[in-house]
C-alpha cells in the first residue's frame, strides 16, 4: 500500500524535517469554497498544506478537496469520522478517493473502529493517512471529567494514543501540552499533527489547550495546525510569514 501519494506528505511524516513550509497547515475554517480559495490564492507562495475540516466540507462538498489536490496542494481532510466501525471504515474509503493525504478518525470511537478504518486503509492502493484525534484542543480538565473520564487529558491523550497505536495508526493529533509524552511513546515513526497553536499575542479563542508555534515544534510536532491566527488577521499572508519565520528560526532552516 502506498499511505503517501504526495512528496509533501514524507516531509510531514519526519519530523526531523527542516522545512517549515511542509509542516505549517492552514485551517480553511470558512463557510464557502470561494472564501476558502481566495485565501488558498492569497498564501500560494507560502503555504503547501490546507485543512478542509466540517464546516467548509459540508457547505462546499467532496469537490473542495479534489479542487485543492488538483491545483498541488496537499490536503489534510479533518471529517473526525466517529461512528460503528463498519460505517467508518466504508467513509475512509470513500474520502480516499478524493485524493486527500491525511483524514482523522475519533480515536474514541474505540478498538474495533480504529482497526476497521485502518485496515479499510491498508486495503487501497492509494489512501490518506490516518489520523487518530485524541482529546480535542478545546477541552480542559472540567469538560473531560464533564464527559465522564477519571483521567487527566494528557492521561487520555496517551491512553488513546495506545489504543491507535495497537490498531497500526501511527498518525495522532494532540494538543501541545501532550505532544512530547506522545512523541516519546511513538518515536520518530509518529507522525503527531497539532492543532491549539497560538504565536505569542494572539487570541486563543475556544481553544484551551495551547501554546506557541515554535514551543509546539520543540516538543516534537511533526506538523502544525493553525486557522484563526491566519484566517482571521487583517493581513493573513504576513500572519502566515510571521508563523513560518518563527518555525524556520526553531527549525535552523
Ligand atoms: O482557528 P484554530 O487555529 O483554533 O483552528 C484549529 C483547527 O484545528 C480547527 O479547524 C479545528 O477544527 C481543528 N482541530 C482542533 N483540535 C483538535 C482537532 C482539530 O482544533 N483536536
């Protein structure tokens, strides 16, 4: 099976690799293809990585995601697929068509999903890698004891991540606080996508879990996520350089 169907994504599966352009994704979080693309235009000489997450799939359809890989961008597909594992594993092939590099699935979805979605995977001949999503970003120890877990969310993060990891997913997305005691559980096979990242100053929004572009890289992300502090700054192309500097200047690139 080849997991990797772009160059673009071998950069982000090392993250020992130095180009902070093939490890900065940006979250298209807008509620329509022509705001989403207007952006993608605006960052083209910047950015290689788009996210297409729930709100811009569902106003815009399948068709976002085939229209960014067919003008060479590479495309993490965040669906957050969480349902009974025969139905899982039928959506990951049915996403992988559309040529995406990366697609997340609810690690709490449990074992037996986790293992449908991958072997649904392993099975094609070109397929997304998959990403578990452990504990969302959002959510702090109150929302976690709220959903009824006895553990801290870095005690879940990593009791998640083993649970993928015994399915055969080596992908996870994490908040920055747990990024190094899963880098440290995965090794460098671990390909450990962050979301929650926030450059010094700028608004955390809904997000609880976070920290800096440069302090998320040092504790071993592979690849990091980052929408509002882009999307929504006056000036998102130098929102964006400001980013990538800051992650070329921890990355000695
Ligand atoms: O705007 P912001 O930088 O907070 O966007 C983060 C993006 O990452 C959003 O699209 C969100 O859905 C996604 N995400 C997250 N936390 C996770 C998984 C995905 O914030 N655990």
């Amino acid at each position: 099976m080849d997991s990797y169907p772009d160059p673009a994504v071998h950069s982000a599966r090392d993250h020992r690799c130095n180009s902070a352009r093939d490890r900065l994704i940006v979250a298209l979080d807008f509620p329509a293809a022509s705001e989403a693309l207007k952006l993608v235009e605006l960052l083209d000489m910047q950015c290689q990585w788009f996210k297409v997450g729930l709100e811009l799939y569902i106003a815009a359809g399948p068709s976002i995601v085939t229209t960014l890989v067919e003008r060479g961008y590479s495309v993490f597909l965040d669906l957050k697929l969480h349902d009974i594992p025969n139905t899982v594993a039928s959506a990951v092939r049915s996403a992988a068509s559309l040529g995406a590099s990366l697609l997340t699935v609810h690690a709490s979805g449990g074992p037996r999903m986790l293992a449908a979605a991958q072997e649904a995977a392993q099975a094609l001949s070109t397929a997304p890698q998959l990403l578990a999503v452990t504990v969302l970003t959002s959510m702090s120890q109150p929302d976690v004891t709220a959903i009824g877990l006895p553990r801290s969310p870095a005690e879940q993060v990593l009791l998640l991540a083993q649970m993928g990891l015994s399915a055969g997913i080596s992908g996870f997305v994490c908040s920055p606080l747990e990024v190094a005691g899963l880098r440290a559980l995965t090794g460098d096979a671990g390909i450990l996508v962050i979301p929650g990242v926030r450059p010094d100053g700028s608004a955390a929004g809904d997000q609880q879990r976070i920290a800096t572009p440069a302090q998320a890289l040092r504790l071993g992300a592979s690849s990091l996520v980052v929408g509002r502090p882009i999307t929504q700054a006056s000036n998102p192309a130098a929102a964006a350089s400001a980013i990538l500097a800051e992650m070329s200047a921890c990355l000695g690139s």
